[in-house]
C-alpha cells in the first residue's frame, strides 16, 4: 500500500510535468523588452529576472526606472489596440514620508501605485507602476494562462502511479517470499529506508497536488504545479533549499537497488540445491583423488580402479584408454596388467 501511494505522488509529478509541456512558454529578454516599451512608451533595456518556487510555475519580470512620471490607462490603451484582454486599471494613491539628511525635515510627498493585467495567446501579464512624485519603477510579471490539461494530466499520472505501484508491490512480494530469508529481509530493509527517505516529497507532492486541484483566476498569479516541489527551492520556511531534490535522489537509487535484489531473488531450495550439488562435487573429486594415490603404491588398489572405471565396458580399447590415462597420473604400469595382459607377457 505504501508502495502504490508513493508511486501516486511521483506520477502525479510526471503529469503535471507533461501539462505544463502544453502551457504557452515565456516570453524571452528581446519579448519582455517590447512589452516594457509597451507599458512605458519608453524605450530603455529592462532588468528581466526569472523566479522559480517550489509551488507554482516560473514567473518572468522585467523592471524600468522613470522619473517622469507613468499613466497606467494609457499602458492600459496600448495593449487593448495591441489585441490583449485587459482588466480595469486599479489605482492606490497614499502620501510617503521622505526624509532630508541636512536639515533633518522629513517631506510627505504623493505616492501612486497602479496596476492591470493583460492576457493574450496563453500569456497574462501583470503591469504595474510605484511612484513617488514622478519617480519609480514600472514593472511587468508574465506567467503562464491556466489550461484544463494540466489537472487532468496530474491526476491521470496519480491514478497510473496508484495502479503501478500497487502491481508492483505485490510483484516483490512474490518474487521474495520464496527466497532465502537473508536475502528476503534485506530487500525488505532496502524497501522500508527507501519509503522513510522519499516520504517528505510524497508529502510535498500531494500537497501541491491539493493546489493543481483548487479553482484558479489566471489574473491572481502562476498555476500551481505538482512537480515543481522537487526543484532546488525552500518548500518549507525551515527546510534547506536542498532537501527534497537530495531526498528524491537519494531515495530513488535506493529503490532501485530494492527492485534489482527483488528481481535476482531465487527460491532458497534452488540454493540450497547448489550449494549440496557444489559439495557431492567437492566431496567426489577428493574420492578420486584419494583412489588414485592408492593405485600408485597399491597393486590391488589399481585394479580395483581399472575396473571401476572400464565398467560395464571391458572391450580392450576401452581397458587400454583407461589404463593409458592412470599411468600419466603415475599409476605403475605393472599393477595395471589383466590376467590375460600377464599370461602372454609371461609367454
């Protein structure tokens, strides 16, 4: 059972992998510098930057100083003639205090901040300005329009894992019940430390799982994503940002040693037949062995050999063969004659 529920968080991971495949894909610097230009009328280089989490998908911003001032309808209008949806301009006005060194004086001047979104071809755009007087920075957050596949696709891969998992676990349950007990309790042991070990990012993934599954405006941020718990990130406000891709890692090659102990187990009366057939072997050869050292100082001995090994085949070929091959491993000749071998050498 545990088997199956790990297995469903991981393909849970995989579709929700595969429907973010589908997603529109980030615009680029050169796309993020034309729609800055677009926000601001102003044509100037932005600072672009990429924020991952291990929550949602990745979000593209680009930030632009001004300091003569910014009209969030106007960026509003450009993007509606451009062909992009767009929701109405919200806007904050509040005082900022600022303060002079020289004279100590501190100054309430007018603060704005403004934003809207845009969304066009799979693309949602956030635009928004923070400005004091006429000076601040205008910026853009894009991100990736929701698309039903990606739920789909995640709980499809949860139910293939489920399925999976439960199919394999009872498949190591029956390869190694037969095996030999060692063997037995250390593919057991292999498989308990690789639950223990990939049991924090199950949780997580199942966990982001819940979010694939919650409702979601497009305007109110980046999808959740399941697999994205498994990027460098802190999932957790105290766990390093290193935790769940080294456990994941570490976890998986554990499994995998698991599944390979499991696949080479054997029944333990198959061992145990070889390891008997291994010392009838052992035990044959020193027979051997010790029939052949009493042949060389024996007479008796080496016709009792002779005749055990020629048996039931006494034709003189076969003697002859026989009684070759002992006196190469230093049978005397003399003690390998036959009665009639005797008789017409004594003639």
């Amino acid at each position: 059972m545990l088997v199956a529920v790990l297995l469903g968080a991981f393909g849970a991971a995989a579709g929700s992998w595969l429907g973010n495949r589908g997603l529109t894909e980030l615009p680029d610097t050169a796309g993020l510098s034309e729609l800055t230009r677009r926000a601001t009328g102003v044509d100037e280089a932005p600072v672009v930057s990429r924020q991952t989490s291990p929550h949602a998908a990745p979000v593209v911003a680009a930030d632009i100083r001004i300091d003569t001032g910014w009209d969030a309808a106007q960026a509003r209008q450009r993007y509606a003639a451009a062909g992009w949806s767009v929701s109405p301009v919200v806007v904050i006005d509040d005082q900022a205090s600022v303060l002079y060194p020289g004279d100590k004086t501190i100054t309430y001047l007018p603060s704005r901040y403004s934003h809207f979104t845009a969304e066009s071809q799979g693309l949602v755009l956030e635009v928004s300005g923070s400005f004091v007087a006429d000076d601040g920075i205008v910026r853009l957050s894009g991100w990736a329009a929701n698309s039903p596949a990606v739920p789909a696709l995640a709980l499809t891969g949860a139910a293939l894992g489920l399925i999976t998992g439960w199919l394999l676990a009872a498949t190591m349950a029956r390869r190694i019940r037969p095996a030999d007990p060692a063997h037995r309790a250390t593919v057991k042991a292999l498989t308990a430390t690789a639950l223990l070990v990939l049991a924090a990012p199950a949780a997580a993934l199942y966990l982001n799982l819940g979010r694939v599954l919650r409702p979601h405006a497009n305007t109110s941020g980046p999808i959740a994503t399941v697999h994205s718990a498994l990027t460098p990130g802190s999932y957790w406000p105290t766990a390093p940002t290193w935790l769940l891709p080294v456990l994941c890692v570490a976890g998986s090659l554990v499994a995998i040693i698991a599944l390979a102990l499991a696949a080479t187990a054997q029944p333990a009366h198959a061992s145990a037949v070889r390891s008997a057939a291994g010392g009838d072997w052992e035990v044959a050869t020193s027979t051997v062995e010790a029939s052949i050292a009493a042949a060389r100082v024996n007479r008796d001995a080496a016709q009792q050999l002779l005749f055990l090994l020629t048996y039931p085949d006494w034709a003189p070929t076969s003697v002859d063969r026989i009684r070759h091959r002992l006196i190469n491993a230093g049978v005397p000749a003399a003690f390998l004659t036959t009665p009639d071998q005797s008789s017409s050498e004594g003639s």
